[in-house]
C-alpha cells in the first residue's frame, strides 16, 4: 500500500512538473517562441560607432558591411547570469534605454521587438 502511493505521488509530482515547465516554454506563444532563438531582454544602450560595433554578437559580425548603422545592446537572463548582446537595430527603431523587447539570439536578421508591459 505504502509502495503504491509513493508511486502516485511520485507521477503527481512528474505531471505536474511537466505542466509547469510547457507552460513556461510557451507562454509567449508561436511568434517569439524560445526555440526559435526568441529572448526577452532590457535595453542598456542603444548608439552608434565602434563601442557597439566591436561588441557585436558573434552571429552579426559576418554581416557587418551590410548592417545599418545603429545598434542596440540588450541584456537578457538564459540562466542565473545575465547575459549582454549587442546587435544592429534599423535606422527608424525608437528603441530608448529600459525597454523591454524580444531579441533573437540564433538569427541576427531578426529585427528586435518591443514587448509590452
């Protein structure tokens, strides 16, 4: 009896878990989906020139003589640790320091997007 319910128990807890975590992986539904490299970040500098570009993510810089000429640098928080990521922004962008926006990590393409509160 006592085997038993742990065993219940054990898949409550399991099922529950399971509930939990696809909720958290969706909840921003199927246009920022995490999976496809969607982020929710804070603006922390948006500017132009060599102090953003020598900080340009990995994934931009083999596009960097077609980018425009501005750039945003957004801090976002994949684990504990923050994480800052500096990417070219287009020229009518009214992004401003503090805002919240989705950006994407895997495709640099990808303009950013302002997320309401």
């Amino acid at each position: 009896m006592k085997l038993e319910m742990n065993a219940q128990f054990s898949a409550a807890v399991v099922i529950g878990l399971a509930l939990l975590s696809g909720c958290a992986n969706t909840s921003e539904g199927p246009r920022f989906s995490w999976y496809d490299g969607w982020r929710k970040g804070t603006v922390t500098a948006v500017g132009e020139g060599s102090v953003f570009t020598d900080k340009l993510a990995e994934e931009c810089k083999k596009f960097q003589s077609t980018l425009p000429s501005r750039y945003a640098t957004i801090t976002y928080r994949p684990t504990k640790n923050s994480v800052w990521l500096t990417v070219p922004i287009s020229a009518d962008a009214s992004l401003k320091l503090g805002d919240s926006v989705y950006v994407n990590v895997l495709d640099c393409s990808k303009r950013v997007e302002r997320r309401s509160s």
